[in-house]
C-alpha cells in the first residue's frame, strides 16, 4: 500500500529510506533497472556534491540508511535543501515501513542481527531505529507499506510509482513454478495444479532433466489432456488480466505447481511465459525448487517426485 498524494510530477531526484529490513535495497534496485541512477548508503555530506556538476541526464536514487555516521534528521533537512537549491528541484522523499512483528519475522528468516542492536534482541534495535526515523517518516512524500509485498510486488509497485509512462500502464506478471512438497508461494493471485499431466519423472530418460529441455516439454506438452486445458488457461487469462490493470492493479502472480517443481510445472510455465509475452504482456518467471530439485535428483530413485 502507498501513498503518492504528494508526489510532484515528473520527479527526478528520489530519497529512499525507512528501517532496516523493510525494503529499501529491493526498491533502489527496481529503480535501478527502470534507468534510475543509483547510490545507496551515501554519506549525507556527499549528497549534494552529486548535483554540484551539469545538469542531470537522467533520474536519481539515493538509498539513506539510519546506520550512517553520519546520519541526522537535521543534517539530512540541511542536505536537501542544498540538493534543491543546486538543481532547482526538491528531491521527493520515499519511506519505506512495514509493522514491528513483520521486520522481526524477516530478521528471524535471515538470522541477521539488527545492525542498531548488534548485541540485543532485534526488536531493541528495530524500536531504536523508529524513534530515529520518526521525523523522516512525518515528512515523506511517499510513504510505501511493505508488510504485506513480497519483493516482486514491491518492484511492481516502484515501476507504477516512479516508471516510464508505459509501465505505470502496464500490469508486471510474475510466473512461478514449484513444489506442492515444499508449499505453495507466497503472493501467488493465482495457483494452478498441474499434477494431473503425465509426468517425465517415471521416463527414466528423462528424469534427469527438467522442464526447460526440448524433450521433457514435448513430454508435457504433448499429454493428451494438454491442449484443451491450456487453451482454457490462456482464454481465462486473456479475459482477467486486462480486467486487472484496468482496475490498477500492477502486479499479478501467477503459481503453477507439480509434485517436486521440477517437470511439470517448470513446462508449463515457459510454454505460458512465451504465450503472454507474444501477447504483450511484461512477464517474468521464476522456477523456485528447481535447482533444489535438479541438486537432488540423484537420490530420487524409487518414490520419486516431480
């Protein structure tokens, strides 16, 4: 969830910042690949010496981090202010957040220690660190709530915000295939079984291989049961998605899963990538469990999965 309301058109010099964990090198990133020109973690006595020179070519991001030696909410205002007097315009500042539990849940995944609380528990520091950025986050123009985005979405997010005309329009379709072994994904819109496919695994020559191989797609695509359920897929999504980014939506995933991520799902979703894209729709894909599956196939000699 954001909030733009305050975002003046035609932005070229964007502040990004918030707590630790919420997702600010995911954003510079996105940013990043949109053309932004990016710097993260710059000490703020740095900052306007960046817009000192000729005029800008192309647009900013700087990342400011609360860790900084150099960081001060007073010192920050001051370096705007500089940055705005320098290029004849003020920076916009986007702060990024997500709830306390949500940034402790995502320290406890990564194991990290907070950098704010090295030697406490990450809830100290994350505390800490709010009571810092407090007046930061008073006076954002764009305030970004993390806590229920994965990263794809937030990078969806960042392309509506701050892209070229073309993708703010655009809808980001995102094609993911895993294992129902190992759960489905997060953020999926949409999950699709495909484990009513034949499946390669039981073809012992093409067991060692995967979804992207010319012989395990024909495989799967060649199933008997194929043709009238992908015509099917493809007409749903053809009625969906333009409903979807009509309504402003601007990301969509879409999960397509098999017994071990590793056949089925991973054929399926190449062959529906190539469908959309010649569509015209953005699409990116991603094959969760098939590396683990691809590290693990010599093992799965008798009750297999695939």
């Amino acid at each position: 969830m954001s909030d733009a309301s305050r975002l003046p058109a035609g932005q070229h010099i964007l502040i990004i910042t918030g707590p630790a964990g919420a997702g600010r090198t995911t954003a510079i990133r996105a940013l990043e690949d949109l053309g932004f020109e990016a710097i993260d973690n710059l000490p703020l006595s740095f900052l306007p010496r960046l817009f000192a020179g000729p005029p800008l070519e192309r647009a900013v991001v700087v990342g400011i981090d609360a860790r900084n030696r150099e960081f001060g909410i007073d010192r920050l205002v001051g370096a705007l202010e500089e940055v705005a007097n320098l290029t004849g315009e003020s920076p916009a500042l986007v702060y990024l957040d997500c709830g306390t539990d949500t940034l402790i849940r995502r320290y406890n995944e990564t194991r990290r220690r907070h950098p704010l609380s090295p030697t406490e528990t990450p809830r100290a520091g994350i505390e800490r660190e709010r009571a810092l950025l407090a007046p930061l986050r008073e006076r954002a123009d764009v305030l970004i709530d993390t806590g229920e985005m994965t990263p794809h979405e937030l990078r969806a997010e960042m392309a509506r915000l701050f892209g070229p005309k073309d993708a703010q329009a655009d809808l980001a379709i995102e094609l993911q295939s895993f294992s129902y072994a190992r759960g489905t994904p997060r953020g999926a819109d949409m999950v699709i079984d495909v484990r009513f496919l034949r499946n390669p695994h039981w073809n012992l020559a093409l067991r060692p291989k995967n979804g992207r191989d010319p012989e395990v797609s024909a495989f799967v695509l060649g199933d008997s049961g194929f043709d009238a359920f992908y015509s099917r897929l493809v007409d749903l999504l053809r009625t969906l998605l333009p409903a979807y980014r009509a309504e402003g939506k601007s990301y969509f995933g879409i999960g397509l899963g098999c017994t071990g991520g590793k056949h089925r799902s991973v054929a399926v979703a190449e062959a529906l990538s190539k469908t959309l894209a010649e569509d015209g729709w953005r699409v990116s894909i991603r094959h969760r469990d098939l590396e683990r599956a691809v590290k693990s196939a010599t093992s799965d000699l008798g009750m297999g999965v695939a």
